[in-house]
C-alpha cells in the first residue's frame, strides 16, 4: 500500500514536470521584441489579430499584433486572413531578413488556433 | 513565335530566385562577420555562452545539413569536422563558407522552377515541402547568424 502511494505521488510529479515543461508560456509580443535572447529558440504562445500575411505553396507568413506589439510568424501551412484572431503557439528566432529589411524576431508556428470573435 | 520557354524561364524560378538571393545575402553577411573578426577573437566568449566563431559555424552547418541532404542525401550534423580545432583561423572558416555556399548554389542550380519547391524532400525526422525545409533552414541559419553579431561587438 505504502508503496503504491509512493508510486502515486512519484507519477503525479512526473506528469506535472511534463506538463510544466511541454507547455508553452504565454506573454505578450512587446515582452519577446524587448529581450528576444531570453525566449530565444523558447516555445511561448501569443495572442493577436493578424494584420499582414504573405503565403507561397502552402506556407508563407504573417504579422501578429497583440495590442502590446507586433511579431512575424512563419507558418508551415496556409496563412491566416487579415483581421482574424488567432491563438499560436511556437519557437522564437531571431535576426531573420527578407528582401534586404530585417524583420528582426520570428515565431516559427507549431500549432495555431482560431479565436472566436 | 514559337519560342519554347526554357526550364530555367525567369518567370518560373521567382520564389527560387528570392530563396536564393535571402541564402547568398545570410553567406555575404556571414563573410563580412568573419572578415571583421580576428585570428584570436574568434572563439572568444563570456562564460557558458557560444561565441561569435562557433555561431556562424552553426550558421553554416544548418544550411550544409540541408543541401548536403537534398544534393547527396547526408542528412549527419556536420559538428564534427567543423570544431573550431579544424577551423582555427578566419581564413580557414572564410574557406569553410566558401565550400558550403559553393555547396548551396549547385542545390538551388538544380532546382528548375517554382513547382520543384512543392515536391516533398524526406529528412531524417519528417517529410516535408522543399519550401518549408529551405525557409525553416534560413530561419534557423539567420537565427545563428544574429547570435554571431550579437556575441561579436564590432
């Protein structure tokens, strides 16, 4: 009996260090633009309307603005319209250029849900 | 009249003409850091963090894992043989670029079109479109590059 609560709690430690660690931190925009090394190549989750996006054979980009900032987001599938609220999740980079203009930090999308307005 | 069009038609390789000028612009810029640098600041660091030498090697290894991978199918790291004990001078790293880029270019040369972007490319972790694998790479190569230019104060 001792024994199965020791395995108990010892699992349910377990499953919270993977839930803590798999989670991605939710924050805003304007915190990543004002120190993009400490979420560097860090999993965060933002929340935006769209205000821009660009997409080629499936993939593309699009500007996320939270109201506390803006950030680009590359996607690994079709871009979200213009105006539409989006819940993302994924990886921050830094220093990526396009075109000869530095669009400084990006979020490369791992998993993005529509918000219902 | 009756003009056939090319493969290699301009009009047909936009997307891959844009893709390869963003990869030879990140091997300029990765050039001039080196450039700027000297023998013995090259892998100098603050404690525990990556210094300017080993970031743009980075830089370079993301992009030689992917064109290694499409041209011959080597998908390994290429960390092995580009330590800083093989790489120890600029002009030795300035060769290394050189070789990757040459690299590079003989991959995007045999990319006729646009539609060859949309033909799935099998990596070791996933399958997945030759545009996504090129972009996430100039993504991640840029993100290396950054790290150089910030480690290195010039």
């Amino acid at each position: 009996m001792h024994l199965v609560k020791r395995l108990s709690a010892a699992s349910l430690i377990l499953t919270a260090i993977v839930l803590l660690t798999a989670c991605p931190s939710q924050t805003t925009i304007s915190k990543i633009n004002a120190d993009p090394a400490r979420y560097r190549n860090k999993e965060v989750g933002v929340v935006g309307v769209v205000r821009d996006s660009y997409g080629v054979l499936g993939t593309g980009a699009y500007e996320l603005d939270d109201g506390t900032g803006r950030i680009w987001v590359a996607t690994r599938r079709g871009v979200p319209s213009r105006g539409a609220r989006v819940g993302v999740k994924g990886r921050v980079y830094t220093g990526f250029n396009w075109g000869g203009r530095n669009l400084g930090t990006v979020l490369e999308e791992s998993d993005r849900r529509t918000k219902d307005r | 009249m009756g003009e056939k069009p090319s493969a290699q038609t301009p009009d047909k390789r936009l997307i891959v003409e844009s893709l390869d000028r963003e990869f030879a612009r990140l091997h300029v810029r990765s050039c001039a850091i080196v450039e700027r640098m000297t023998d013995a600041t090259l892998y100098v660091s603050d404690a525990g963090a990556t210094s300017a030498g080993e970031s743009i090697l980075r830089c370079a290894a993301e992009i030689e894992r992917t064109f290694g991978g499409i041209t011959a199918n080597l998908w390994d790291d290429p960390f092995e043989w580009t330590l800083p004990e093989h790489l120890s001078s600029k002009s030795k790293i300035l060769e290394h670029l050189s070789e990757v880029e040459a690299l590079r270019q003989r991959a995007f040369a045999s990319f006729s079109d646009d539609s060859c972007l949309s033909k799935h490319v099998a990596t070791p972790s996933e399958t997945q479109p030759l545009v996504e694998l090129l972009l996430r790479t100039l993504l991640r190569a840029s993100d290396q590059q950054a790290q150089a230019r910030a480690r290195f104060r010039y």
